[in-house]
C-alpha cells in the first residue's frame, strides 16, 4: 500500500469508512471550519479529499476534488488518482469508526464477544484498542469485497 493519509470533509463520511477499511489513515471530523481541515491536512501531510469547491484556492496541500455521490466511484476516483494498491494484508488493519490499528487477540477471548457462528468459522479476529470493537475478516467483506475482487485486488 502507498505511505498516504487522508482527512476527508462532512460529506464523505462512507468514503472515510472505505478507505479506513482497506488500510489508509483517514480522519474523519464531521463538520470543521475549513481553515481547521486545512491547518489538519498541512500538519498531518495529508491528502484532502472534498466534494466541496472550498478548498481549491488553497495552495500547499494535496486536494482530490470528488466528483461522484457513490461510494465505489469515489474510491474509483482516489485509487486512480493517487495510483493506490492494497493488498489482502492491509485489509481490516483498521478501526472504521476509530481509524486506529487493530491489535491481534486469541480466539479464546472472544468466545463469548462474537456471534456464535462466528466463531465457530473465523480463526483471526482482532481488537480496536480504542472502542474494544472485535473485528474479523468477514465483518466488511460484503461491503469491500465485490469492489476488490471486480478490480483485481483480492482472488478470494
Ligand atoms: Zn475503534
């Protein structure tokens, strides 16, 4: 995967989920003055990604104008652009709602935290250290999964 991060404006918010779940550091503030998204994006060397034309007469930051209401073209739109892979590995590295890594924990703990059959199919499952939300590989696989595996990205 590509050594970038992402703040994303109000409107993307799935986008930011997306992006989150295949591995990228994305921030994600809900409503923000823009001059504050712009002080984020220059302190964090990250790249901003807006619907809104707000942005554009700023210079020294790294804008990606999406042009798209729906998620898969968005993330359509910021692979092309910014020329980003993924690989299975970066996959569900993330916390979604936290965007913060996820530390491995033994199946045993989670006997009681999963549904049981969950559990009963899954190996690997990990933990957001923040949210202590318990994540597995299935757990965004039908929303990603048809997106990566139509572009190339995952044989499974
Ligand atoms: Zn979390």
């Amino acid at each position: 995967m590509q050594d970038v991060k992402f703040i994303v404006t109000q409107e993307l918010g799935k986008l930011a989920k997306w992006l989150r779940i295949l591995g990228y550091d994305t921030e994600y503030h809900g409503e923000r003055e823009v001059s504050d998204l712009v002080i984020r994006a220059l302190k964090g060397d990250r790249v901003l990604l807006t619907r809104s034309p707000a942005f554009m007469k700023y210079t020294g930051i790294r804008v990606v104008r999406i042009e798209s209401d729906h998620v898969e073209e968005q993330v359509d739109q910021v692979t092309r652009e910014l020329a980003l892979e993924f690989s299975e590995e970066d996959i569900f590295r993330r916390c979604v709602e936290c965007n913060v890594l996820l530390e491995d924990i033994e199946k045993e703990e989670v006997r009681d935290k999963v549904p049981e059959y969950v559990f009963q199919t899954q190996e690997v499952f990990k933990r957001c250290p923040q949210c202590q939300k318990i994540f597995w590989q299935g757990t965004h696989w039908d929303m990603v999964g048809k997106w990566l595996e139509e572009r190339g990205f995952c044989s499974s």
